[in-house]
C-alpha cells in the first residue's frame, strides 16, 4: 500500500508547490516509486515548476470525468526514473473534482507506487480538503510571519477533525512541519518569527528548514525542482528533508545568521 502524502498550508504562495515538487523528486531519486498529483484545479502550476506543461494531454479531471485513462494523464518524468505526475486541469469548475472520483485514482495509483504526493491548493475550502482527505502523513509548510502560522495551526485542525483517519478514528495523519523561506538574518533582526517560535506554536516535530534562496526561482523558471540543484542552500535543505523523512539524522542548517567575517562586511557578503 502507498502512502499518501498531502503538502498544506492554509495560506497561499508559501512554497506548497515548491515542495512537492522538490519532496517529490527527492524520494523517487532515492529509487521509491513516486507520483505527485496537482490538486489546484483552475490554478495548476506544478506542470510548469515540474518542466513538463508541453507534456501535458489529459489532466486529473479528464481521468475522473471517464474521458481519459488514468495511465494516459500520468507524466513520467524525463530525469527520475521512478517519478510520474498527474497534472490537473485548467477548468475554472472546480466541482469536476469529486471524493469518489479522487477515492479510486488513489486507489488505483496505490498499487504501483510506494508514495503519493498531493499538491494543495491554498485556503481551507473545498479543493484543499479533497487533496488532505485520503493523506496518511502530512507536509505542513510555513513562512516564518505569523499569518503564515496561524493559518498552518489550522489546516492541523482541519487535518485532526476532516480527514479520513480522523472520521474512521484511525491513528492520526502524521505531520511534519517544513519551514520555508527562512531567512536567518532577518529573524536575528526580529523581522521574522524565529525557528523556536514556530516549533512552540505549532508543537509538531521538523522535518526541514529550507532557506530564502534566489535559486528557487531560477529552478522553478527552467522547470528543474531545485532539488537538482545540489550547489543552492535550497536544494541541499531540501535533500536534507528527504533524507530525515526516510530516517536518517542530519543536523538543520541554514539556522543561524552567517556570521560576516571584516571583509565581507567592508565590501558587503551575498549568500548565494
Ligand atoms: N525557499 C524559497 N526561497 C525563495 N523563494 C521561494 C522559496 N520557496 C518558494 N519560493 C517562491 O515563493 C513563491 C510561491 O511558491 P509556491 O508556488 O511553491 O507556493 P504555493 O504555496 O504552492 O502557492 P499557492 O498557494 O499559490 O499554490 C514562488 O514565487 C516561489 O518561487
Ligand atoms: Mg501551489
């Protein structure tokens, strides 16, 4: 049986689809079988970030309406091997997507691939709860501001209260608190929540700090997940992430401010 793996927030632009397509890319590198589905129907970006929108014919709508095949709609990727994904659709209905019709692709993709990823869209409504419903584990990935806090503590109610563990009374969803967009110097200014805030706020265990990096733009603008960019502090991060997740112990880095050395503070250091 795969494992489902929902990547949330409550709040828009925080770096969901950054992460699934990194977090995505990271485990079928470690050879896992791997699929990664976009859940923002209307909004769909994880093609682009992916490289594959040239690729795309049907889409996860296309599969549920009955006009496609789910084997037609999945993408194989053209670096990993063992990475498929399943695109969503551009359709402004976003009542295409329905809970029996996501029920069988999951049931369906469960058979060949270890884990499956769902791409959430933002928000708490009704695409959002569809990609957490069927989740066994979750990613909740938070900015160091405070709304993006708040809103994360409550897609963890809504993940306590909404999914199927919690109607069938199963062990709960898993969750894995990722922070992204850390930028070490700023909270050391007090311009951002500091790592300890959101950890004590949120009470969930780290599974990854991922830093402010201009290399996650360059990645999402080749369609590379920067996760193949193994010289970017985000990449890296991100590789750590993986590797935690499959149980290996790594140190977090890019917590701390660099400390400039009298050079770089006469001529002005730049963090790659
Ligand atoms: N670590 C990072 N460093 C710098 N920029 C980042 C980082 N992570 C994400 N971004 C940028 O933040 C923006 C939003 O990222 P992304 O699309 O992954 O968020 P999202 O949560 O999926 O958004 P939405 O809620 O709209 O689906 C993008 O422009 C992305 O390049
Ligand atoms: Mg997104």
């Amino acid at each position: 049986m795969a494992q489902v793996i929902v990547v949330t927030s409550g709040k828009g632009g925080v770096g969901k689809t950054t992460t699934s397509a990194a977090f995505s890319t990271g485990l079928a590198q470690s050879g896992k079988k791997v699929v990664v589905i976009d859940f923002d129907v209307g909004l769909r970006n994880l093609d682009l970030i992916m490289g594959v929108e040239r690729r795309v014919v049907f889409d996860i709508v296309n599969v549920i309406s009955g006009e496609a095949k789910l084997s037609q709609a999945l993408i194989r990727d053209k670096r990993v091997e063992t990475l498929s994904i399943l695109p969503a659709s551009q359709t402004r209905d976003k009542d295409a997507l329905t809970k029996e019709g996501v029920a069988k692709i999951i049931e369906e993709l469960s058979k060949e691939f270890d884990y499956i990823i769902c791409d959430s869209p933002a928000g708490i409504e009704k695409g959002a709860l569809l990609a957490l419903y069927f989740a066994d584990q979750a990613l909740i990935v938070t900015n160091p501001e405070v709304s993006s806090v708040r809103d994360s503590d409550r897609i963890l109610g809504v993940l306590q209260s909404k999914s199927k563990r919690a109607e069938e009374k199963k062990e709960p969803v898993k969750e894995h608190l990722v922070v992204t967009r850390y930028d070490a110097a700023r909270v050391e200014k007090g311009e951002m929540l500091k790592l300890e805030d959101i950890q004590e706020i949120l009470a969930i265990p780290l599974l990854g700090v991922i830093p402010e990096s201009e290399s996650v733009l360059r990645a999402s603008n080749t369609g590379n997940p920067v996760i193949l960019d193994e010289v970017s502090n985000a990449g890296v991060a991100y590789k750590d992430a993986v590797a935690r997740f499959l149980g290996d112990e790594r140190p977090m880095k890019f917590i701390d401010a660099e400390k400039k050395g009298f050079f770089s503070r006469l001529f002005g250091g730049r963090a790659a």
